[in-house]
C-alpha cells in the first residue's frame, strides 16, 4: 500500500500551491505584455515554468527523504492546488484581467496546462521506474 505522511501530504500541498502561485504570478506580470508578444518567447516561459515546477517537487522530495514508490501520491498530491487553483482562475479570468484581450483566456490555459503536463510526465516516468525495480 502506497502512503504518504500527513506532513509529506501538507509539504508537497505547499509546495504545489507555491509552485501555482508563482507561475500565475509569472503570467499576470508578464502575460499580456511580453509573452503574449512572440510565440518563441511564450513556449520558452512555458517550459522553463513547467521545469521549475518540476524542480520543485524533486527537490521537495528529496528534502522529505520520500521513496520513490510513494512519489506518485505525491506528485498527486503536489498538483492538486494548481489543478484546482487554474480551474478557478479560468473561471474568473474575465472579472481577474478585464483588460486583457478574451485570447489571452486560452493562453493562460496552455501555459498552465504545459507544466501539468510535464508534472504527469514525471508521475508516468516514476510509476514506470517503481514497476520495472518491482519485477
């Protein structure tokens, strides 16, 4: 049975909500104004943002010491509050940026959806991993 600590689960919930404030940070201050300027510009943002949320959990994981098995609870766990906090965010967008062009909406999603994307692939690399040493 895969488990995480009550502290893990409060850690990596931290650390997510950190890693969603931050990149959402990242695109108001420079979203409608640089980003949204040269698509080269904007993917590089994405991925390197992505990246970093990546970062994030590794080195969070590290730093708790957490075996690789109970990694996939908590990269889970870890990408709750962006999940959430993104469904939010493009459900308020409108009243949250009313001067931004409607454009932008679609733009804010593919940027946050990039860095889920990448933190699914690290949670698909680690359950493969954790399967192949089980064998």
């Amino acid at each position: 049975m895969v488990v995480v600590s009550k502290e893990d689960g409060l850690t990596f919930g931290l650390a997510g909500l950190a890693a969603f404030l931050v990149s959402t940070a990242w695109y108001a201050a420079f979203g409608s104004g640089l980003l949204e300027k040269a698509f080269w510009f904007y993917a590089a943002n994405a991925f390197l943002v992505g990246g970093a949320a990546v970062f994030l959990f590794h080195v969070t994981s590290r730093l708790r010491r957490l075996q690789r098995r109970n990694r996939l609870l908590a990269l889970a766990i870890f990408a709750a509050p962006g999940l959430i906090g993104a469904a939010i965010m493009l459900a308020l967008f409108k009243d949250i940026f009313p001067a931004w062009d409607p454009v932008s909406l679609g733009r804010y999603a593919a940027f946050m959806l990039l860095g889920d994307a990448l933190l699914a692939g690290v949670a698909l690399d680690n359950s493969r991993r954790a399967a192949s040493r089980a064998r």
